[in-house]
C-alpha cells in the first residue's frame, strides 16, 4: 500500500465531489437542512394545550382551581362549556385537547372529606399526548390542594381541608428543565451523520461504473485497499466537517449543553464515520445503480437510527425482542455515547461499553469493505 497512490485517488475523488452537485448539496446544505427541520419539527414538550371547562358548580373553589390551570404554562383555557354535549363537539372538532368537568358538590366534598373529585376528558387519539395532559392535570390539581390545605390551617379550616399528604420534592439533573430539545438534538446529529455519510459515499463505487471508468480504474496498478482510502478520506474529512457544523449549530442556536470532552467526541464521531463510510462503500460495490445504492443507503441509515437508536424512543420501553435487534444497529453506540456527552459530561472511562462496540463494528466493517471491491468487469 502506496500513499501516493491513495492521495492521487482521494484527490480524484475530490475533484469529483466539486463537479457533482448532488454530493455538494448531500454534503453542505443536507446538514442545515436536517437541523432546522428536526430540531424545530420534533419536540416532545406540550405546552400551551388548549383546553376547555366545564365548571358545574361556580364556586370559588372551582374557579381558584381553574386559574391554576390558567396559570400553568402547559394549559390555555379556550373556552367555557355549558353541557357534556358541548364537550363532546369541542374535542370531536379538535377545539380542546382536554376538557375540565367540575362537579356540582366540588366544594362541599372538599368541606366534608378533605377531598374531591375533577374529571378530566381526553383526546386519546394521540395517546403519548394524553398521556402528558392527563400528567400535567394531575399535577396542577395536587398543587391547587396543596394551596388549599396550608390556606386551612392558617384560617382554621375544618380538620378533614388541614389534612396533608407527603410532599415530593423533586431535583432533576443533567436535563434541568425537561427540555425535550436537549434529549433530541444529539440524536439528530447521529442521524445526519449516518444519512449524510452513508449517501455520499454509497454513490463512489457505483458512479464510476454508470460513468464508465470503471474500466480505467481497474487498469491501472492500484490496490482494491487503495481505492477504498483514496475514496473514503475525501467523506471522511466532509463528515468531520459536519460533525463541527452540528457541534457548534446545537450549542449556540438550539442552547444545548455540551459538557464532555472535544477530544471524546471527535474520536468517537471518527468511530462512527468509519463504519457508516465503510457501510456506504459496501453498498456501493454491490450495487452498480447510483440510484439502487442511495435507495439503499437511505434504508439502511434512515430507518434505523430513527426507530431502534433510542434517537427518539426509549430503547428500555421497546418489547424484549426489539431491544435485542437494537444492539445490531450501530447508531444506537453512537446515540448513547453523544448524549452522555452533551448533558451528562461523561468521559471516555464512563463510555467504555458503547465505545468498545463501536470500535468493534469499525473494525468489521472496514475488513468487509476492504474485501468488497475487486478489480474485475464482473
């Protein structure tokens, strides 16, 4: 194996990737793209739900427990109901996610017992957000409660309104406030990564045969090994790049912290590029269609990292059976390890199970990518 061989190929490839300009786009603006798309498109934070109510009582109890609803940052009161009737038309209609049914004999239970009931109507047709209603509710009641029970024991309230339950106290770390954004936007930059490195580099191999220069290629005396650094270091030094691009994009746009290490994050990025360049080149020597190979490039990537890399979805939420799967798709190492570094601040020592696999599947692919391409017509 010859540098100079591999640097005459590399910069062939260079030369290449300036006249193409679907590789420039894939490489330049695919990034930016993917980033303001993904990064303002996906949030799993509700906040601001419109909902309606349905007070059948009127009380003063019942509107201090609707102006805490009102209050809260996660609820928009849009709209006063006079009947179940009219509730059922808000939420088939889409008016109100929730609506806030207030009995009767609200405030004489709360008198008797100490406690009462509020009902809570849902739309479950998109149940993850239900869900999260249904759990902001249940906290803005418990804190109505709260209020009320300090406010009878300083005015003497009967004993049953005095009575308190045990107070959570809650300390988050790493994510201090719950911003989903923080837990996405690192696995966007490993979804990029995949994508962009994966389609580019699946078109190397493909490209020269739809060209026609296959032929010139193989006649001259460079190794198969060769051919696949010259044509890999050019994407190499582009995902490196993009890996910059999407470093500094998530820390000073999107205000996502970063508090690990540049050099953890830069040396496992260079792990992950390895494999999904070698992943991209693979395809690319079986497929000799540039259209066939980023079809393919863009299933093997895409899918992937966006529904078994816990980019997204909670891998320890999947059944049995799909965690399993999850260990053979390589973004998942990736994932794992971004995160911890972004809001954790993990340093390599604390990432030794993620790396370990990545440097694994690096090494696998790189033999089998090495082995791909043969210097023959056939």
């Amino acid at each position: 194996m010859r540098w100079g061989r591999i640097r005459a190929i590399a910069v062939k490839e260079t030369i290449q990737i300036r006249r193409d300009t679907r590789s420039l786009i894939i490489a330049l603006f695919m990034p930016f793209m993917q980033m303001i798309l993904l990064g303002y498109g996906v949030s799993l934070d509700i906040k601001h739900l419109p909902v309606c109510v349905y007070d059948r009582e009127g009380s003063q109890n019942s509107q201090a427990l609707l102006k805490h609803f009102q209050a809260s940052e996660y609820f928009s009161i849009i709209a006063v109901l006079k009947n179940y009737r009219e509730a059922k038309a808000a939420l088939d209609s889409d008016r109100c996610r929730i609506v806030i049914a207030i009995p009767y004999d609200f405030s004489q239970k709360l008198s008797d017992s100490g406690g009462s009931t509020v009902q809570v109507l849902a739309d479950a047709s998109d149940d993850n957000t239900a869900n999260i209603a249904i759990g902001y509710a249940q906290s803005v009641v418990d804190g109505f409660a709260g209020n009320l029970a300090v406010a009878a024991q300083g005015f003497g309230g009967s004993p049953a309104m005095q009575n308190q339950g045990v107070d959570l106290e809650e300390r988050v770390w790493y994510n201090e406030d719950l911003d989903s954004r923080n837990y996405i936007i690192p696995g966007v930059v490993a979804l990029i990564m995949a994508l962009v490195g994966a389609l580019l580099t699946s078109l190397t191999i493909s490209r020269e045969w739809e060209r026609g220069t296959m032929e010139l290629l193989i006649s001259t005396p460079v190794q198969p090994s060769e051919v696949m650094l010259g044509k890999l270091l050019p994407y190499f030094a582009i995902g490196m790049l993009d890996a910059v691009f999407c470093l500094v994009f998530s820390v000073f746009w999107f205000h996502v912290p970063f508090r690990g290490s540049l050099f953890a994050l830069f040396f496992t990025t260079s792990l992950f590029l390895v494999v999904v360049l070698g992943v991209g080149f693979l395809i690319s020597a079986a497929i000799k269609s540039q259209v066939g190979a980023s079809q393919i490039a863009v299933l093997v990537t895409l899918l992937p990292t966006s529904l078994l890399s816990g980019y997204a979805f909670p891998i320890d939420q999947m059944p049995p059976l799909v965690q399993g799967v999850t260990y053979l798709v390589f973004a998942r190492y990736y994932v794992t390890i971004l995160k911890a570094l972004f809001l954790k601040g993990s340093g390599l020592a604390d990432l030794t199970r993620p790396v370990l696999a990545m440097g694994i599947y690096a090494l696998v692919v790189a033999f089998l990518a090495g082995r791909a391409f043969n210097k023959r017509l056939d």
